[in-house]
C-alpha cells in the first residue's frame, strides 16, 4: 500500500497555546485510522491541518505527494481530494439538499449541472437519503443532516475523507444512520481518518487507533491491540473512562 498523507514533525501554535507538538503519522491508501483523546488533545486541529483549514507552522504535511503550506498555490486541489464531514453539518439552510451537494462539483470541478445532479443522486442513495433531496437542511433530522453533509464531501469524488467528531451533535438514535453510512464507506475502500469517541464504530472501522493527549500522538496500534493491550498508563486511564 502506498502512503497517502504524511505528516512530520508538525507542530502549531495557537498564539502562546501549542495544540501539535512533533506529530509524525504516515497513513496508507484505503487505510482507516480512528483518533481519540480528550477534549483539547489537538485531535479536531490535526485533521484540520491536512486539508488546510488550519495552517500548522513547523514541519511538512504530504496529501497525495504534494506538500500542504503556505505558498501551495492548488490548495483547492487537494482540498477537492480531501473531503471532510464536521461535528456541524455546515450545510447552507438556504438551498435544497440537492444544491448542497452539487454547488462544489459546478463551481469547483466546472462539471456540467445535469452531471453534477445525477451525481449528487447516486451518493444521496449511497447513504439513503435520496428522496430527501428537494428539501431544506431545516426539514431533516440531524442524522439526515449529518448523511447530506457526508453525500456533499462525496460528490467532489475525495481520495481522502476526514471525520471531525461526526456524531457528537446527535441524538442518541441517530448516531447509528450515521455510522451506518460511514461504515459503508470504510468497507468500500475509502481512506478514513475519524476523530470520534464512538469506539464501537472504532472497533468495526478501524484498521488503526491513535490516542492523542496533550497534542502529542501517545500510542498509535493496530485497533485489536490497542483495546486488548494498551501500552500507554495514559492510554489505559482513558479507555477505563469511556468504555
């Protein structure tokens, strides 16, 4: 398997704040990586750095052979590689369903709008929410929401999907639709990096778990290890806490 990102020795400062010390990760296409850590462990800014919605200030980040820095000039090429599904769903409550989805291919791909439709449908099928396509966000429940939010990452075609807590603004009856849809997604090769303290997702997805604190990666195992045998004390304390 080749890599697909690259991250080494990052590290970012938010003013005096240091939220990346000295990350290094590598991760493989197709592979699934679950992140956990408490709140403030600098797992939601790492994410955000490989696709740039947050700038890191030292060390190299690669996205498909292509460094991530301040004079990237395709950086909208990468992040249409890179799609990402956020805790909020950020969708634009004054467009359809349909709109949402197809908005970024016409504008950003420049595909026609017919095209782009029919694509916006196949992915809303893909996580069941095809007949929910003329409506508004506020018409939906979370968990549609939450789909609508993952067909949109879908219809620019990413290489590459980011998870920022995706169902930690859920009902608790929602969160499965949600996870469903992503499971899917993971078992269709899709490479996956999920911030999420769902760790039975975690236990079905993931190939990898990494355990962050502080900003630092502490342990970073394959995920039957990292349940049956943690080696971090850190670690330890948190699995005892969540599971």
């Amino acid at each position: 398997m080749s890599k697909i990102i690259e991250l080494k020795n990052v590290n970012k400062w938010f003013d005096k704040f240091q939220a990346l010390k000295d990350v290094n990760l590598e991760v493989n296409q197709q592979e699934k990586i679950v992140i956990c850590g408490p709140s403030g462990s600098g797992k939601s800014t790492l994410i955000r750095c490989i696709n740039r919605l947050e700038e890191h200030q030292k060390g190299e980040i690669i996205v498909d052979g292509k460094e991530i820095s301040a004079n990237t000039k395709d950086i909208e090429k990468i992040r249409a590689e890179v799609g990402m599904v956020f805790q909020q769903f950020n969708l634009f409550p004054h467009l359809s369903i349909l709109d949402n989805c197809t908005l970024a291919p016409i504008w950003v791909k420049k595909m026609p709008k017919k095209q782009a439709e029919e694509l916006a449908m196949q992915n809303l099928e893909r996580v069941q929410i095809a007949d929910q396509a003329k409506k508004f966000p506020g018409q939906l429940s979370g968990g549609q929401q939450q789909r609508s939010a993952l067909a949109r990452a879908l219809c620019m075609e990413p290489k590459i999907m980011l998870f920022d807590e995706p169902t930690s603004a859920l009902d608790p009856e929602m969160i499965k639709e949600v996870l469903d849809s992503m499971v899917d997604l993971a078992k269709a090769g899709m490479t996956m990096i999920v911030v999420t303290h769902e760790m039975g997702f975690a236990k079905e997805v993931a190939d990898n778990m990494i355990f962050m604190d502080e900003g630092k990666i502490v342990e970073k195992a394959k995920t039957k290890d990292f349940f049956d045998n943690p080696k971090s004390d850190r670690t330890k304390l948190f699995l005892s806490q969540i599971l």
